[in-house]
C-alpha cells in the first residue's frame, strides 16, 4: 500500500499504459493494451496516452451522468408522484427520464469492463511509478453492484409508481 493516504492503492496490482510511440499503430496499441488491463481487471489503470485517458475519462463520466440521472429522476419521481398523485403531467417525464437513462446504460455501459472504473483524483497514488506523462489519468476498479442495484430499483419503483396511478386513473 501507498504511503500516499489512498487505501485503494496496490501498486502490485497496476497496468500503466505507457505513452512511447515506437511505431505508426500505438494510438491503436495503447487502446489494445486499456482492454487487456480492463479486462484483467487491474486494480489500478494509469493512462499516459492523453488522448486515450481524455476519451476513457469521457465515457466513464458519460456513464456517471446517466446513472445520476436515472436516480434523481426516479427519486424525482418517486417524491412528485405521492405529493401530487392528481399531476401525471409532473411525473411522468421524470419517470421516462429514469427509464432512457437506465436503458441506455444497460445497453451501453453496463457489460463494458471500463463501467467498473471511476477516475481517481489522488495524486499521491503516483508517487512510486516513474511516468513519461505529466497529466495521466488513474482509473481505480470500484465495486459496481450497489450502484447498478440502486438505479435499477428506483427505476422500477418509479415506473411501478408512475403504472399504479395510471391504472388507478383509467379505473375511475
């Protein structure tokens, strides 16, 4: 472990991604090489390539995004619909919301092995390598089941929630 303070921090479990450039595929080679350490399911990634780090960042955030999303719509929801069970029109969009967002990143991100990987922003963690990059990006491998879990299930509830007062309102 790093002396560093970050606890999550193995260096005997690091893929580093070095930015040489020894021939005319390395854009291609670095991207090869990310996939083989995701794959591995490294504990900790370091980018050197800004170019891949900058998009691999991206998408994990894009992949952030919608799993925020989709639970503070769903919560949103949720919350709307029993204050103002009469008010579908305020409810419903934010259910739809949870819905494409949770869609979307069961689609797209959740069977990717990049979804496991949040951006770290502990310096110290890089303290022991010796890099050609001044800016890498760090990717620490995160436990994502909870999270998954949670906007699956306020998905649903939302949706379950929203269903229930559309049944209810079609009974009148």
């Amino acid at each position: 472990m790093s002396s560093g303070g970050d606890k999550d921090y193995d260096p005997s479990d690091c893929a580093i991604i070095r930015e040489i450039y020894d021939n005319e595929n390395a854009h291609e080679a670095f991207g090869e090489e990310l996939e083989r350490a995701l794959e591995a399911g490294c504990h900790t990634i370091i980018i050197e390539p800004s170019r891949l780090g900058d998009e691999t960042a991206r998408w994990i955030s894009v992949g952030n995004c919608l799993h925020k999303t989709a639970v503070l719509a769903g919560l949103g929801s949720i919350a709307v619909g029993w204050a103002w069970p009469d008010r579908p029109a305020l409810f419903v969009p934010l259910t739809c919301t949870s819905l494409f967002c949770t869609g979307l990143y069961t689609v797209s991100w959740q069977f990717d092995p990049c979804c496991q990987y949040q951006v770290s922003k502990d310096a110290n963690s890089l303290a022991s390598h010796a890099l050609t990059s001044c800016s890498p990006v760090v990717l620490v491998r995160k436990d994502d089941y909870r999270r998954k879990l949670l906007h699956s299930v306020v998905t649903l509830t939302s949706t379950l929630i929203t269903a229930w007062k559309f049944y209810q309102t079609c009974i009148k």
